[in-house]
C-alpha cells in the first residue's frame, strides 16, 4: 500500500503545472529568463535565432510551473509562462 502511494504521489510531482511560451525571433540572448526560472526549466538553445543570438528552450515539460518569472523578467516580451487549470 505504502509503495503505490509513492508511486502516486511521484506520478503526480512529474507533471507539468504550467508551460512557457517563448517567441525565438524577438529573443536578443540576455539570458535573464534562464537566469531567473525558480525550477531551472530554461537553458539556452545551441541554435541561432535570426537576429544571431542563443533563444531560450524548455528542458522538460514537467520542469515548467508555469509561474511567469521568465516573463517578468524579460526585457523584450520574448517569453511568457502560463499556469495549467487545476483538474482536482
């Protein structure tokens, strides 16, 4: 009994609370979103926007709270998150 509550309660802590939205073309590579995510869901991409600079990436989608940190921190309104609604 004791290991399927684990087992819940694992299943539950890996999915995702929220997603990021991230505009890769209005990016300049300042890196303060990656900098500022609270659960390090954001590094950079190893890829070339069109304006040359590094875009930000999701790691993983469970990673994601969707808290919005990332927008708030951004100076070019190139990343935003979002919360999931609560299926409870």
């Amino acid at each position: 009994m004791k290991d399927s509550k684990m087992a819940t309660a694992e299943k539950k802590e890996r999915q995702s609370r929220g997603n990021v939205n991230i505009n890769k073309d209005r990016c300049k590579g300042c890196g303060f979103c990656v900098e500022f995510c609270p659960t390090h869901a954001l590094r950079f991409s190893e890829d070339f926007n069109a304006l040359g600079y590094h875009y930000p990436v999701r790691l993983e989608e469970a990673a994601c709270t969707g808290c919005d940190q990332c927008g708030a921190f951004c100076p070019d309104f190139a990343i935003f998150g979002y919360r999931y609604k609560s299926h409870t």
